[in-house]
C-alpha cells in the first residue's frame, strides 16, 4: 500500500519519548526498591541494633516483601541482594565491612539470601499468574486476590520465618547450647516450620496453577484404598497421638481419578481436620459406594461449621478461625477445584454429637450394562 506524503505516519512520532518514559519508570523502580531496603534496614538498626538477628532479619524480609509485591522481579531481586549485603554490613561481625570473620556468620547470610529470593520469586510466579487472570478478562478478581495474597504473606508467612531464623541464630550464635537435646529441639522447631512453610507456599502456587487452567486430570481406575493409605502416610506426623479410623469396604469397586490430585485433596481435608481439632480428638476416615458415585468422608470431633458459613469455608482465603499452624485459606478451596474438575462435588455438615463431616464423591464409570443401553 503506496502512502501520500501528506497521511499521517503509521507510527506516533513521540515514539522515542516514550521508550524514555518507559525506561525512567523502569528506572525508578528499581529506586523505589532500594529505598524501600535502605528504609527497612534503618528501621532494624535503629529499633534492635546489631544484637537481635531474628527480629532483624523479619524487618528486612518484609521490606523485600514489599519490594516484590510492587515493583516487579527484576526490582524484587535488587531488593533481595541489597538486604542481603546490608544485613552482612550491618548485622554481622565485623562490623560496616563486607568481611565475615566467623564461618557461622556465612550460614545466617546464606540463609537470609535463600529466603529472600525465595520470596522474590514466590511473588513473581503469583505475578504471572495474574496476568493471565487478567488477560482472561478478571483483573478485578485478580486485585482482590493479590491484596489478600498481600496480607496472607505478611502475616502468614511471617511466623515460620521468625522461627526457622530464630532457631538457627540460636544455632549459630556464641551462645548456642551445648546439650543435645536442647539442640535437637532447636533443629527439630526450624524443621517443623520450614515443613509448614512449605505447605504454604505449595498451596499458593498450586492455586495459581489452577486458575490459570493449567490442572490437567489423568484419570485411571484404580482402588480408592491405595491412595486414603499414601495420604495417611503423608500427615502421619500430623496425626501422631490421635485416633484414625479408616472404613473401607473391600467390596468398593474400582474409581476412575487421578491419584496425585485426590491424594492432595485427601491430605488437605486430614491437615484441616488435625488444624482446627483439639489435639487427641479422633479423626474418621470412611468410603461408601452409591448409585453412580463413591463419598469419601473426613469427619472430626472439633467445633463443626456454622450453618451459614459451610459455602464460605471453600472461598479462597477464607478462615473461619486461626487454627494450630496457621494457614493462608486455601486448602479447601483446592480441594474443590480438584473435585469439580472429576465431575464430583464436596461439601460440609455437622456430626452427630458434634464435630464437621466434610464430603466428597467421585463419579463411578458405567457398567457394562448402562455402557451398552442405547
């Protein structure tokens, strides 16, 4: 196509102006993020000094926290190796030197980088996810989710990270104890809470996963008792001291599902039921065969659900209460991704003489008989 002279031109002619823009915003952002360190380095100095590490290395996460949350990976990254470097200069003996005269020292700056990278990219991956969200046409739920995830992170997420770094300050500081078992409970504290920050982590992800339509279903008939068996071993520690009744029929037929997805469910309902229990209250575990579909039932001994919020409990970041643990509200929500995405439905109700029964089916496939009816 031929264009006369005096057409405007295909391209803005402030095109140059606006990759300056572009590259000033980007600029700034990258700023902003080391403002936001230096700002959450100061405050750690100011408020603690140099003798309190565990308290320290919170505040500065959080300013990582922040950094990732609103400037983007690249900004994120910046504020996760400018923490690291001023909590070395800062925090670490010798002291305003980028030296570390103790080889303990060296571990504490390792770990403090790990996890905050760790976040860094925890809220990149959330980041694209939510831009498929909103390239789907829902950034106004997106919004809310990342707000919440927002909150969830710098609460949640707050707690195991306390406690893993105060453990292992402990661990390598001048005054570590020298007793065993006193160490061996330090190491067994910092293990407990990286395993839950684990699961924290793993369900924000795997919602991400979901709602970006990536869960992909490999259905195979297989006996339900198989899977109820590996999930039981997943959260056996758990489940230590309390009471699990499992009730499976040997007659229940063969289920056609994807055992790594309903295994996940499965550990999801047993972690819920063990969050909010008291502590030795039994747990039941039971699968009864129907017309059409298998029910597969959690049932516990604690407080139960209200009536009226037994449809929010499956919202996303939805708690009814903190329980043992803590949480970020997704668990149940997952499991109701996964079980519509069987074909199947799940739900909540009261036991009888107290305690919450939470339900799930799974569709049965035909028989041979229903199969060849025209």
């Amino acid at each position: 196509m031929l264009l006369d002279a005096r057409s405007p031109a295909p391209y803005p002619a402030d095109v140059p102006h606006l990759r300056v823009q572009a590259a000033l915003r980007t600029m700034g952002r990258y700023v902003a993020a080391a403002l936001v360190v230096a700002a959450s380095t100061g405050t750690a100095w100011f408020v603690f000094g140099a003798g309190d590490l565990a308290d320290v290395v919170m505040v500065v996460l959080l300013g990582v926290v922040f950094a990732s949350m609103h400037f983007g990976y690249g900004p994120s990254v910046l504020a996760a190796v400018l923490s690291a470097i001023t909590f070395e200069f800062f925090f670490l003996p010798p002291y305003f030197s980028l030296a570390i005269a103790n080889l303990h020292h060296v571990v504490t700056f390792g770990v403090m980088l790990t996890i905050a990278f760790l976040i860094s990219h925890l809220a990149q991956r959330v980041r694209d996810q939510a831009e498929k969200a909103r390239r789907a046409g829902l950034l106004a739920q997106t919004e809310q989710q990342r707000s919440a995830l927002l909150s969830s992170v710098s609460h949640d997420l707050r707690t195991p990270l306390a406690v893993i770094t105060g453990a292992t300050s402990t661990m390598l500081s001048p005054q570590a104890p020298e007793d065993e078992g006193a160490r061996r409970v330090l190491l067994e504290t910092a293990y407990r809470e990286a395993r839950r920050l684990d699961r924290l982590v793993r369900n924000l992800l795997e919602m991400a996963r979901l709602e970006a339509g990536e869960l992909k279903i490999k259905k195979e008939p297989q006996p339900l008792e198989e899977v109820i068996g590996s999930a039981l071993d997943h959260v056996e520690e758990r489940l230590r001291g309390r009471d699990v009744d499992v009730t499976v029929p040997d007659e229940l037929p063969l289920v056609a599902f994807d055992s790594v997805l309903v295994e996940q469910v499965l550990i999801n309902l047993l972690e819920n039921a063990a969050k909010y229990t008291p502590p030795e209250s039994p747990i039941d575990l039971s699968a009864v065969a129907s017309a059409g579909d298998v029910t597969i039932e959690v049932s516990d001994r604690g407080p139960g659900v209200a009536e009226d919020l037994r449809e929010r409990v499956f919202e996303k970041f939805y708690r009814v209460r903190d329980g043992e643990g803590g949480g970020v509200g997704l668990g149940l929500t997952i499991c109701r991704a996964i079980v519509s995405a069987h074909g199947g439905r799940i739900w909540v109700t009261d036991r009888d003489g107290g305690g919450a029964r939470f339900l799930f089916t799974l569709p049965l496939p035909p028989s041979p008989t229903e199969a060849t009816t025209p």
